[in-house]
C-alpha cells in the first residue's frame, strides 16, 4: 500500500495551482499544459487508488488521520478537528469519474483565450476542492472543501462567461450559499451532541468530535441532546432531529439540484463557457447526492425513512418538471440543462427508495449522468464554438456537414434517453426497479416517475430530427462553411466518453460491485 495516496489525489492539484500562478503571463503556452499533466496525475492515481481497492468490506480502505485543531474549552471539553480521508464503494465510484470528467475538461479549456493564468489556476484548485468533497471523513474538512468550491466556480462563471455571467454567478453563488449556511448550522449542532468515546475514556473528559464515522452511530451522542424530562427536544414545533435532517436535505438538494431549488442551474449552464458546465453537470451536481448518502442518511436514518414518500415525491415532480421544461427549449444547452434537473431526479428517488436496487442505482445512475452530460455539453461547445449560436430552429440537416459529429451526438441522445446497451438506460433501470419493490413507497409514484423516460425520448429526438436531418439550412448562411467536422483535440474527448458509457451498459457489474458492500451496510441502519 502507497501511504499517503488519497492526500496526494486531494491535494497535488493545488500545486500545480500555485505554480501556475508564480509563473509569468509570458509562459500563457505552459499553463494548460502543467494543467493537463495535473489532471493526468490525477487520473492515474485514481486508478492506483482502485488497484488497492476491496470490495470485500464495507469499510473506509486507505484511512489517513491526523491530529489538526485541539482546544481545551475547561468544564465543556475538548474541540477536536482532525484530518481524516478515506475511501469506499459509494466514493470510489465518484472518484474515478471526477478524475476522468477534470481531465476531459483541461483539454476542452484548450479554447480559453483571455486570463489564461487566472483560469487554469482557478481550474486546479476546484479540482481539489472536488476531490477533498469525496474523500473527507471529518464533517469541518468536508464543509471546507464543500465551502471553497464555490470561490473558483464564482469566477469561472463570472469571468468566462457569457453575457450574462455577472448574474449566473451571483445567482450560483447565493444559492450554494444558502445551502452551506443550512448545512454548517446541522455540523454546529451534531458536534455538541456527538464525543469520541475513544478519546473521552483516554483523557476522562468530554471530547466532542466532526469524525462522520462516529456520527452514525447513534451510541456516541450525549443523552440530553435527543432527549429532555418531558420527552424529545422540538424546535419550530418539528423534532430536533427531523429538522436537522430537511437542513441537511435541502443543502444537499440545492447542489443536486431539486426542484423548486433548480433555478440556478439552467442560468448557470447557459452562461458557463463549456469546459465549467462539463464539470458542473459532469462532477458539482453529484456532490449533492453524495451528501445525502454520506451524511443525511446515515446520521438520520430515522428521518430518512419517515419522509422517503416526500423525498421521493420531490424527485418525482423533478423527473416529471425538468422533462417538460426541456421538451420547451430553443436553446440546445439550456435543453441539456433541463434534462440534467430530470435525470438527478432519479437519483432521489432511488436514494429514497431505501433499497438495494435504488441506492445501487442512485450511484451508477451519478456516475452514468457525469458522463453523458459531459458528452452533451461539449457537443453543444463544438457548435458553437463554430458558430457562436445554439439555437436549435437555426440548423437544418447537419449531418450533410459534419457527420462523424452527428453519429455521436445520436449515440448521446439515445443513451441519454435510456437506450438498453448504454449505461443510462442500467441508471434509470435500477432507480426504478427500487421505487417498485420499496415498501415505503406507492407503486403509482414510481410508474408516474417512468414518464421522464417518455419525455427524455420526446426532447431528444425531436431536438436530433430537426437540427440533423432534412436539407442543409441555417437561419444565417454565412454559417455554412464554418461547420466543419470533429477534429482531432474533439474526437479525443467525445470519443472515450462514448465508449465508457457504453462499456458500462454492458458491464454494469463492475461498478454494482464498487458500490454494493457499502449500500448493504447503510441499509443495516434503516432494518
């Protein structure tokens, strides 16, 4: 075992943040380069971290602690803050993914041509941030982490994109805010309630600790932060703990996101030059669900399965909404955007389904997602990269101009809308198979949740037969001669991608086995 490897898949990007920042505007050529060998560092180590892998336990594998922050605070106690990563099958599968989308989107950033320093920068220092979100068992690293995301995004919006981008990133921005607001008063408050009963029985005092593993179980909490004389502490006439929970929900939700706490996304995706809106779709939007199943669930499984019908109510009516919302779009990114809303749906219902084939799915269907948006979102940067519009009643009969580039978008749509052989349709699949067999949940709301599926089909479709097929138009000739096909930086990301969704449609129990120990052992907690 390599020690120390989950710190160097954290944080080795960050040095190469910094040493593009200490080198000259001089050197613009060097900066995506030393970008892309970060990234290619990143998605080698993730496969070592894979190599070493079980997954004959559901343990966390590969745990690195150390001491960080440790205050005496008298008769309270003892603050302590440590330094904990680790690894299992519900962030493995995550990992590889944001090792694969970063690197993919080093090389779409190849067409940023203002404050290169500054973006490449910015770029490996979310990097971190994103993987430090996957690995930190100490809830203050995780919100650390999960806090600093926002700082490079805000300026990845907000000075690379579109016309509008002032206002995509303050909006990105006040609503992640708010979610970490909800979620950093939940910490405050499980930090009072939790010890570390090792430390505490070393030392003969009170050790209050943010170790996540020691926040699921319901062994270490202090009596009187549950219960009073008179029975449960209530705040705001709702059980302490059931609030607790819709907090931590509904930070979670706004990341996902869930509707009605969406809005920002479809603004931000618009707004976001390309390479950001593949790692937004492809990486930001799953840090949300992996919340609820690292976090809210295993802390407050009491909650989770007395709400699992409105949670899965809410994922539904995401499913459903983003499908329609979609299905009305003129604008191709904004299309894609709205779809992304519809298929994280599934992901809360599988997550709420509270079984098995849900929870599995909720992960591969994250996983599959991450890839297909990534796939939508540079296609949609190819065009207009070329021209500059991605309007799709301005463009008729594209496959007559670049055909390799329409064979894959067609392959995207019909995995995108669940084709049987690519990994959405698995996702989707299992998502649903756990809505039906939960029993928490009506079997009409899960049928009613199939209908994304039959929207997915409409708008992708119906978007593919008018902007690829009939006689060659656009609503501005002069466009014509400009749409020219893939070239070879282009073909080098759409087309692994392409292959990787479809490996996985095919073998599908690759991932199944990353993520199946650990599903199994957080379900031990709802029986």
């Amino acid at each position: 075992m390599i020690p120390h490897l989950l710190s160097f898949l954290t944080f080795h990007p960050l040095v190469g943040s910094v040493v593009i920042a200490l080198l000259p505007n001089s050197q613009k050529e060097a900066f995506k380069w030393i970008a892309v060998f970060f990234c290619a560092c990143q998605v080698v180590v993730s496969a070592v971290v894979y190599y070493f892998f079980s997954t004959q336990t559901a343990d966390f594998q590969m745990v690195e602690k150390a001491d960080w922050i440790t205050l005496s605070m008298g008769s309270l106690g003892t603050v302590s803050i440590d330094f904990i990563l680790g690894v299992d099958g519900i962030s493995l599968p995550l990992i590889m993914l944001s090792s694969v989308v970063m690197m993919v989107g080093v090389f779409s950033s190849f067409s940023i041509a203002k404050r290169e320093k500054a973006y490449y920068s910015l770029y490996l220092l979310l990097t971190t941030s994103i993987m430090g979100c996957f690995l930190a068992l100490d809830f203050f690293l995780f919100f650390l982490f999960f806090e600093f995301m926002l700082l490079p995004m805000y300026f990845l919006i907000g000075l690379w994109g579109g016309p509008r981008r002032e206002y995509a990133s303050i909006k990105f921005f006040l609503y992640t805010l708010v979610g970490s607001l909800l979620i950093l008063i939940v910490m405050i408050g499980l930090y009072i309630s939790v010890i570390d009963p090792y430390e505490s029985e070393l030392a003969k005092t009170m050790v209050h600790t943010f170790d996540l593993r020691l926040m699921t179980d319901g062994r270490n909490y202090l009596p009187d932060s549950i219960l009073t004389p008179s029975g449960e502490i209530t705040l705001l006439g709702m059980p302490s703990r059931m609030l607790a929970f819709w907090l931590l929900f509904i930070g979670f939700a706004i990341k996902l996101p869930i509707v009605p706490l969406h809005t920002w996304l479809p603004d931000a995706h618009v707004e976001a030059p390309t390479p950001v809106s593949v790692v937004l779709a492809g990486v930001l939007l799953k840090i949300g669900g992996y919340g609820l199943l690292r976090i809210a669930y295993p802390i407050f499984p009491d909650a989770a399965a007395e709400y699992a019908f409105t949670l899965a109510v809410l994922g539904v009516i995401s499913i459903v909404y983003g499908g329609f919302n979609a299905l009305a779009q003129n604008d191709l990114k904004k299309m894609i955007a709205y779809s992304s809303v519809s298929h994280m749906g599934f992901v809360v219902l599988g997550i709420a389904s509270l079984t098995a084939e849900g929870l599995n799915g909720a992960v591969y269907q994250m996983v599959s997602h991450g890839i297909l948006s990534s796939l939508l979102f540079l296609l949609v940067g190819v065009l207009y990269d070329r021209t500059h519009n991605r309007l799709i009643d301005n463009y008729r009969g594209l496959i007559s101009y670049m055909p390799l580039y329409t064979i894959i978008t067609g392959i995207t749509f019909f995995a995108s809308l669940g084709l049987p052989g690519f990994s959405g349709f698995i996702g989707e699949l299992f998502t649903l198979m756990g809505g039906f067999q939960s029993d928490r949940l009506p079997v009409w709301l899960t049928a009613l949740g199939t209908l994304g599926i039959i929207l997915a089909a409409a708008y992708f479709l119906w978007t593919f037969q008018r902007m690829f097929f009939g006689k060659p138009w656009a609503k501005n000739p002069t466009e014509l001669p400009f749409l020219s096909d893939l070239n070879r930086l282009e073909k080098w990301m759409l087309i692994p991608l392409v292959l990787m969704s479809f490996a996985l449609g095919i073998f599908p129990g690759w991932l199944f086995s990353l993520s199946d120990k650990t599903v199994s052992h957080l379900l031990k907690i709802f029986e």
